[in-house]
C-alpha cells in the first residue's frame, strides 16, 4: 500500500509534459544503474508516448506514474509484455524521492493491481548487479532471484514473483 503522501496513476495523456520532464531530470541519474534510453527517445518522445498509450489500451503493458504530495511526478512503473497471467515489471523512481520507501512501495502496489486489477500470477523483473537498492527492492516485494543475466553488457539478475490472490488483497507466492 502506498503512503498517503504518494499516489500511483494509470498513464495518460496529460502526463507526456511532466514524465518528459522527469526522464530528462533523472537520465544522468539512471544511468549510472540501468541502461541508458538513448537521445532518440527524448527526440521522439512525443510518438512514443502515444504509442505507449496505445499499448495500455490494447492491454498488452500497464503503465503508471508515481505522484507525490505536490502533485510532481516523481517516478513510474510499468508491466510490460503481457501474456499469459504475465509481465515484466520495470520501475524508475527519480534521485530526490530515492532512499524514502518509494520504489518499496509503488511496485507494491503495482503488485497488488497485477492481481485485483489485471489477473496475472507471474511478474518478472531484471535488475543491474551495481544496483543494490533494486536488488532490496524486488526482495522486500517477493521476488525471488532466478539467473544471471547480462544486461547491455552488465552483469544482472532476473528475478521472478508468483502472485496469488489471498483473503481479496495480492500476495507474494
């Protein structure tokens, strides 16, 4: 569950100006842990986001931001490839809210909307070996480190989380 300060959105449209705004803030950031998205992803950010909406509304990823108690977006959280009761999840959470529970918690929630709200039981996630802090974070969630991985060169791990619906609320299974 989120804390009262931070709300959890589905994508929309209205979010291209401040999601542009926090990838291009943070990017310096991110890759210092995760690859980098590349220049042509801020030059054809307008197309790619709608065809990210596009996409949610096919079904085939769910897309959220992350909102604090200002209203700034402050991260996102996406299911992608969907099928078969499965996604991988993926999660950027921007350099001033890190280190407060935020990332903890908005992929817990995402975990909990993965059941209630889109019927899957299997989430998958890679992460950098460099990146301690979404290594802790897909543990604290119920992920489970399945195999090394190379990520665009750099050493990782891929992790898994079977999602089970118990008493109406999602759990780790």
């Amino acid at each position: 569950m989120l804390p009262d300060m931070l709300r959890l959105e589905r994508l929309h449209a209205d979010h291209a100006p401040a999601l542009l705004a926090f990838e291009r803030e943070n990017r310096e950031f991110f890759v210092r842990t995760v690859p980098d998205r590349g220049d042509a992803y801020f030059t054809e950010f307008a197309d790619l986001h709608r065809a990210r909406l596009a996409e949610q509304d096919a079904g085939v990823c769910h897309f959220h931001v992350v909102i604090d108690e200002h209203g700034d977006l402050i991260g996102r959280v996406n299911l992608i490839d969907v099928s078969a009761g499965a996604a991988e999840l993926g999660y950027r959470i921007g350099e001033r809210a890190t280190g407060r529970g935020v990332a903890t918690a908005a992929v817990g929630e995402v975990r909990r909307l993965a059941v209630e709200a889109y019927d899957l039981s299997n989430l998958r996630a890679v992460t950098t070996r460099d990146n301690p802090a979404s290594m802790a974070v897909l543990q604290r969630n119920g992920f489970t480190a399945v195999a090394d991985i190379q990520l665009d060169g750099r050493p990782g791990v891929r992790y898994e989380c079977q999602l089970a619906k118990v008493g109406g609320r999602a759990a780790a299974g």
